[in-house]
C-alpha cells in the first residue's frame, strides 16, 4: 500500500468520479423509470463510500509523510502534531476541494438514507442534482487540482510545513464548521430543483428540507463566528471582522439563508413567498459557489485566500451554468410560483417578513457588489477601487439595524393584520423597557466609558469611495454617531420581546394547566420548539449586537518598554515583568509576561504576549496575542518589535469592550438552532435495528472520544501557550484559510 | 423533463411494512459501523495510521459492495423491491400525507396559541384556522384514502344516515372531523379559555 498510495489516490478519485456519474445517470433515468431508484440509491452510496476512501487516503499519507505527494510536501512536516496534520487536509487548495467533495458525498449519503421511502416524486431529481454537483467536484479535483499529484524531482527529506497563521485550534475546527454550512446548502437547492422540474412547488419540498436549511444555517453561523474568533487571536489587529472578501464570501449566502429560515414559515403557514423561497434557497446555494470562485480564482486580493490558479475558470463557466439552469427553471414555472394568497396590511407579520426578505437580500446585493467592486472597476475604470472596512460599516450599520429592528418587530406581529388591541398588549412592555433603556445609557453611558453618542470624524478615504454619494456618506458618518444608543435601545426592545414572549407563553399555559411556572415555560418550549428555538437565537442575535456595539468604544495605545516599566491605559495598568524564551519541535518562542492591575490595584492576571519563530518558515515569525477577557471588556495585548539584549519590547494594546457578548450570543445562537432543530417524537413503536444501530454509534463514539482524548498530547502540544499567531500578513500566494 | 403533476403535491404511497419485523439483511447496514470500532480498536493497539488503513479498507469494501449491488438491480441479477418503496429498508420513514398531518395540525395548535396570547383576533383566527383545516382534512384524506377501514366506516355512517333519513350531498364526500373534536384535537378550547 505505502508503495502505491498516488496511484491508489488518483484511482479512488477516478471511481468516485465514474461512480457519481453513473449514479447520476441511474437517477436521472429513474424519473421515468422508478425501478432504478434503488439502483441509483445504492450507487450513490458506493460513491460516497469511495469518496471517503480517498480522504482516509490522502490523510494517511499526512500521518505517515508520504512527502512523494506534492500537496503532503507542501502543507506538513515531520515537527507537526496529529491534529496540525489533519488540518492540513484542508488547509491547501487540491485538499480542500476534496474535503468539500468529501462533505458533499456525506451529506448526498445521509440526505438519500434519510429519503428512503419520503418524497418518491422528487427523489430523483434531488438525488440527480447532488450527484451532478460531486461530478464537478470530482472532475475539478481529478484534472485541475490532484492532491495525489506526485513530485517529479522525487521525495524531499521533509515537508515545508503548514502555514504558520494555520497553526490554531479554530483553523482544526473553522474551515469544517465553514464547509458544513455551505455544503449544506446543496441539499435544499437539490430540492428547489426537484420541485421546480416536477411543478411539486407545494409545501412538499418546504417540510422537506427545512431542517436540511436550519442545520447548514446553523453551521454557516458558526462557521462564520469561528472565523471571527481567528482573526480575533490570530491576526493581531485587535478586531474580529475586516470585510475581507473572503470574510465576505463566507457572510453572503449566511444572509440569504436567514432570510430563507424566515421566509419559508409564510409559505408554510399561507402558502404565499413561493417565487421567494425558491430564489433564496438557489441564491443561497450560487452564493457559495460564488463565494467560492472569489477564493479560488485569485481576482480578489485577500490575506485569507487560496494562491492564484485557474481553478476561478471552472467555477465561472459552472456558476454560470447554474446560474442559467435555476433562470430557465424558474421562468418555466413561474405561474406555479404564484402566491396562493395576498398580504392584507402593512402591519401584518408577512409584511414584516417581506420586509425582512429585502433588507437581507438587499445587505447581500451591497456586500456582493462592494466585495467584487475592485475588479468591476478594474473592468470597466481600468483603475482598481479599493474599497476598505470603513465604507462597509457605513453603509451596512443602518442596514444591520434595520434588520435588528425587524426581528423584533416580527414576532409581535400577527398573521394578516394586528389588531390594535394587539399592538398594545405586544409592543407597550417592549418598547417602555427600551425608552428606559435608551434614557439610562444617555445619562449614566459616559460614566463607564460607554457614551451614547461618539461623534465620529469625516473619513477622507470613506468619502472618496463614496463618490457620488458624497452627501449621504456625510449623513451616514453622522448617523454612525448615534449608533450606540440605537444599538443599545434596540438591543433592549429585542431581549425584551423575547422574554414577553417566553412569559406570555408559559403564563397562557398555566391558565389552562395550572402549571408550575417553570414546567409550564419547559413544556411550552418543549411543545414548540421551532418557536422558541428561533426565539433563542434572537436572544443570541441580541448579544451580538450587544458585542458589535463595543467597537464604538474600544481604545488602543502603544509602549516601548523594558522589563520593570509599567503602561497605562483606560484603567489598566500594564507591568512588564520578564523577557523569557521557550522551544518546541517546531518552533522557537519569545514571550513578553505582564502582570496586569486594574484602576483600584487589583491584580486581573498575566498576559504573555509572544513572538513564534517556526523552523519551517523562519522567514514569517508571528505575534501571538494575549488577551485578558471579561465580560465588560478584552484586554489585548499584541507584541511588536523586540529587542534581545535589553529585552525591551515594543506593545500594542487595545481595549475592546463587550467581545465576550458576542461570543456568548454564539452558544445562545447554537442553543436555540438545536432547540429548533431537536426532532419531534414520533410515537410510532421502534424496530430492534434501531436500539442495535443505537448502541453501536454510542459504543463508536464513546470510543471515538477516548482515542481522540488519548491522542490529545499529540493533537495539540502547543495547548499552554498563549492564544495564537499574528501580526504578520502572509506573502500574496500563501494558503490561509477559505471557504 | 417528466409530464406535468396532476396535482401540486399529489403523493406517491410507499408501501410500508410494519415497524417492529425484522429483517436479518439489515444487520449488513451495521458494517461500516463494525468498521469504525475496528479502526477505533487498530488505532489504540498498532496505532492511528493503522485504524486509518482499516477504516479506509471497510469504506472501499462498502463502496464496491454498494456499487455492485446497484449493477445488479440494473441487470435484473437482483431482486428489486417494489418500485415505490425505493431499495432499502424503510420502514420507519413517515409518509407525505402524515409529515403534512403532524405538519397542520401544528399549525393549528400555533394558531391556537397565537390566539391565547392575544396576537390575532377572533376574525383572522377564523379565516386561518378554516384555511388549514380544510388542508388538514384534504391531507387525512388522502393518507386515509383505500384504507379498508375507513371504506368500512364510510359505509356504516352511510348505512346509518339512509336509516335515519339525512342521505344528502355531502355525505358523498369523506365525513370531516366534527368541529368539536377538531376543536378538542387542537386545543381550541383551552385557548379560548385563556382569552
């Protein structure tokens, strides 16, 4: 086997490909011919299965260096641990096309399992657009991007190791959470499609792939969220999101996907949205794709980006593809995509879900353009326009307000119209706590360094981006002057109308069952859950905001200092204490430790700010920051310049306030989605395969965990050291990270 | 392209054998399985790249197995099961008709609920609560439709109905769930009561 691995590699790439198309052709026949649906179907599964094969392939080659693969060479070396090793599964482009063709057959295997007897109209055609989509996968793979592909000089003694900005525990687990969401979004789009060919555009296709769309939702959240986590720790400037294109790439079908989650209850519940829900969903689904040639193709610059190739060629010519298919489909049945009913007033949750539709779109649409717009002018200007974070959270913080808005608007809206009686009984508590909300952050906001309003200073570089819009730029910087006590009076409005709502539920159940409070709210979510599930992540939402909010306030600073001088900043008190150096397999480390007193002398902890030399890539050391959390805010602490005799370090300090809210409105965000996705029993009698397939998948896990808990030394050796990697920016070319 | 649904949603009926039998060729679904706690057991003996062989010999084996038993469907070589229930063995999928039942008959209790806490008024409650159970009872029709059962109690009301004199229109048509028991069903009562 070690003597045959590129060869095997390249094989299983090739069965896979051949055993997608034919399970594609079965399937795509079986419409006509249903006795060749379980042929189809269990074709299918013998593509995933060899698809698998070939990742299990290329991840013994990491395991045991194979350094004759190309790819291997290029993205490990002896020094790296277990779970460094498996990443770089993923953390080149040949690997990573793989590990979404890999996603890709799994979630085909588990949607066709799941199908079974369901949804025989559509099966075909759901089966047939996962499998045509694994064929582009595999071709890509097996003819542009081979990672079997051996070197020709013969084997290196070592590999050139991964990239160091790689080497962090949310790069193991953000680009698989990233990959599940948006390969996740294939399954509904194979549903649109199903629906659109066989004008089954009901509800049927709806129910089915509603909690398909909740789960990938879910994991795009995630994904997402875990990429602000990196560059928080990873990337050293002191923020979580720089609207990155890439960062954007990875946002844009997250936005069309909430508005489908929301979009598709009115279908649901009125049968109206048609034409909407099948335009979201197949935008959604392009929008990775999209996202996925901005990554691949090189025509975006971006620190998180794969090198340059002409994989983008691909890509276009497919998306295009797509792009025309979808167009002619829904053309063909756009009388089937009628609504059923029409929406009666402007005060009405179907108004306010439209409402909610366009804003999210129309915050997809600016991404969208602002993201491509240097190469759009490059096209037709001849001059590349940058276009930088500034001007993004210009024009977006209204946007994501006014969806901040809505989502507390919608729940307290009923179906067809709100009565006025209605209206009172809904939105008096909420909007009284967010007056007094707004009141107290105007008086007292200052006193902790949480103004209500910070003016904001003209940006000659947003205005120039601007251009045109010159006056509305101006309006908007001064309307960014208030975002704080709008943020915080909305923020209050919307966790208000999520407790009314818990409180209104449970107290209606008590008046029935005469409950105990809280079995009453527990059998009230448990009854509902896609309700309170969804109201969990409002809650969740809320936080974030909450956290974004903290951006208006945070302050930075820099020092030169030796060991025994202190810095000062906002309350904070920085002592340098030592210099000290450490060493790895991999790596030499530089360590600055600062003891850290607050405004009354207290000591809140050491930072360790730190300098990592990888022997793999001396020539690239990074800045791993320290960061000080608490609920109130972050002290971050990133060290620059350092200089070995005097051991004087150069500091940059930031204080962000209120990060901790947005990663605590992830878990609530988590926590509400599994609240909404938990299945509902069913009460039918279970067969005793099921408590055998039970018992096996616990036997695996369990022991699953305990070997991933045995290989933990090795998983992650550098688990002590301070947070991660990096004030430098990798050399154009260099694989960081990508959807 | 496939000729136009006669219906939107029309479903197609799985045949359904019942949940409890057991089928012994149902214990080859447990070898990936098998495979993943041998690779589990290889890793913590010989070693990780080990349990990674094994693994990857059980997913090849599976997929030549798969992709053999579907050449044989193909060629007839292999005994099909009845085109509508697909190949495999599922029994436990719910159908269309009872995915769309449990489906409404959410809804109605969501609507139920709405209505308890005070977020639409008596006219819009009516208006919807019609619209989905007119859904709901085409949906019961159609799961419960050549159930000898209901054929059977069809017949008895329309026995009972000619003796009693009240044959009519409407007792050709499936007999809707009285509005009390719907009311019963959904809670309906218990939501007004908190008005």
């Amino acid at each position: 086997m070690w003597q045959s691995i590129p060869e095997l590699g390249t094989g299983l790439l090739l069965a896979s490909l051949v055993g997608a198309g034919y399970a594609f052709a079965l399937a795509a026949i079986s419409a006509a011919r249903p006795h060749l649906l379980g042929a189809a179907r269990r074709a299918t599964y013998g593509t995933v299965a060899l698809v698998g094969t070939a990742v299990i392939v290329l991840a013994y080659a990491f395991v045991s260096h194979d350094f004759r693969l190309s790819y291997v060479t290029r993205y490990s070396d002896r020094s790296m641990s277990f779970g460094y090793l498996m990443s770089s599964l993923w953390g080149g482009q040949d690997g990573s096309l793989l590990w979404w063709m890999f996603l890709l057959a799994i979630y085909s295997g588990a949607c066709i399992y799941w199908l079974r007897g369901r949804y025989l109209a559509l099966q075909p055609y759901v089966i047939a657009t996962l499998l045509s989509v694994i064929v582009f996968f595999g071709l890509i793979t097996l003819f542009a991007a081979d990672p079997f592909t051996t070197i020709l000089t013969g084997a290196p003694v070592d590999g050139r190791g991964l990239n160091p900005l790689l080497q962090n525990i949310y790069m193991i687990i953000h680009p698989p959470a990233l990959y599940l969401g948006f390969v996740g979004c294939t399954i509904p789009f194979s549903f649109a499609i199903a629906a659109l060919i066989t004008g089954r555009l009901g509800n049927e296709w709806i129910v089915a792939v509603r909690k398909w769309m909740l789960f990938a939702w879910l994991f795009l959240s995630l994904g997402n969220a875990l990429g602000m986590i990196w560059a928080y720790v990873e990337l050293g400037w002191g923020g979580y999101w720089g609207w990155d294109p890439v960062e954007n790439a990875a946002f844009l079908p997250w936005l069309t996907a909430t508005a489908y989650v929301h979009s598709t209850m009115i279908q649901e519940r009125r049968r109206m949205f048609k034409l909407w829900n099948v335009v979201l969903i197949s935008l959604t689904f392009l929008l990775t794709i999209f996202g996925t040639f901005l990554t691949r193709s090189g025509v975006i610059a971006s620190v998180h980006a794969f090198a340059k190739s002409d994989l983008g060629t691909y890509f276009l010519y497919y998306l295009g593809l797509l792009i025309a298919v979808t167009v002619g489909l829904i053309i063909w049945r756009f009388p089937k995509l009628r609504s059923d009913d029409h929406i009666e007033t402007t005060s009405s949750r179907e108004a306010a879900f439209v409402l909610n539709n366009w804003a999210l779109v129309g915050a997809a649409v600016f991404v969208a353009v602002a993201t491509t717009f240097p190469i759009i002018s490059e096209a037709i200007l001849k001059e590349t326009v940058t276009v930088g974070p500034e001007f993004y959270n210009r024009w977006m913080t209204p946007v994501g307000l006014t969806i901040f808005a809505l989502m507390g608007l919608g729940p307290l809206l009923g179906w067809r119209k709100t009565s006025a009686r209605a209206f009172r009984r809904g939105f008096v508590f909420p909007i009284s706590v967010a007056v007094v909300v707004a009141i107290l952050h105007a008086i007292l906001g200052a006193r902790f360094n949480m103004p209500a309003i910070v003016l904001r200073e003209p940006d000659p570089g947003g205005d120039v981006v601007v251009g045109g819009f010159l006056a509305v730029g101006a309006a908007l910087r001064y309307l960014g002057s208030i975002v704080p006590i709008i943020t915080s009076t909305l923020a209050a409005f919307n966790i208000t109308v999520v407790v009314q709502e818990f409180w209104r539920g449970a107290a209606a159940r008590r008046a029935r069952t005469h409950e105990n409070p809280a079995v009453a709210l527990a059998r009230c979510v448990a009854k509902s859950r896609r309700r309170y599930g969804g109201y969990i992540v409002h809650f969740g939402i809320a936080m974030m905001f909450i956290g974004f909010l903290g951006q208006a306030w945070g302050v930075s600073g820099q020092a030169s200092l030796v060991p025994g001088q202190s810095y000062q900043l906002q309350g904070y008190t920085l002592r340098y204490e030592r210099f000290r150096a450490e060493a790895d397999a991999s790596k030499e480390m530089q360590f600055a430790d600062f003891s850290v007193t607050d405004q009354d002398g207290r000591l809140r902890g050491v930072v360790s700010p730190a300098k990592f030399i990888y022997r793999s890539h001396r020539e690239q050391p990074t800045s791993e920051v320290a960061v000080l959390n608490s609920v109130r805010d972050d002290l971050y602490v990133v060290l620059g310049n350092f200089t070995g005799p005097t051991g004087r370090a150069a500091i940059q300090v930031h204080i962000n306030p209120l990060v901790s809210w947005i990663w605590f409105g992830v878990l609530v965000l988590i926590l509400g989605a599994g609240v909404a996705l938990w299945p509902a029993s069913t009460g039918k009698p279970v067969g005793v395969m099921r408590y055998l397939k039970l018992a096996t998948s616990l036997v695996a896990a369990v022991g699953f965990s305990l070997l991933l808990a045995s290989l933990s030394g090795r998983i992650l050796p550098n688990a002590t050291a301070p947070a991660s990697p990096s004030t430098t920016s990798p050399p154009a070319g260099m694989d960081v990270h990508a959807p | 392209m496939p000729p136009e649904a006669s219906t939107e949603n029309a479903p197609l009926r799985p045949v359904e054998p019942q949940a409890g039998d057991f089928d012994p060729t149902r214990l080859l679904e447990a070898i990936p399985l098998l495979g993943l706690l041998a690779s589990i057991v290889a890793s913590v003996v010989y070693g990780f790249p080990t349990g990674l062989i094994v693994i990857g010999g059980t997913l090849l084996l599976t997929g030549i197995w798969n992709l053999w038993v579907s050449l044989q469907l193909v060629a007839g070589d292999r005994p099909g099961q009845p085109e509508a229930t697909a190949s495999e063995s599922e029994t436990d999928a719910p159908s269309y008709e009872e995915e769309q039942k449990a489906f409404l008959l959410r809804a109605l209790d969501d609507l139920e609920f709405e209505r308890s806490v005070g977020k639409i008024d008596d006219e819009d409650y009516r208006v919807l609560r019609e619209q989905y159970r007119k859904r709901a009872k085409q949906a019961l029709a159609g799961e419960d439709a050549g159930d000898p059962l209901r054929q059977e109690a069809e017949s008895i009301v329309r026995t009972y109905l000619e003796e009693q004199g009240l044959t009519g229109p409407s007792t050709t048509s499936p007999p809707p769930a009285s509005e009390s028991d719907a009311d019963e069903d959904t809670g309906a009562d218990e939501g007004r009561g908190s008005q």
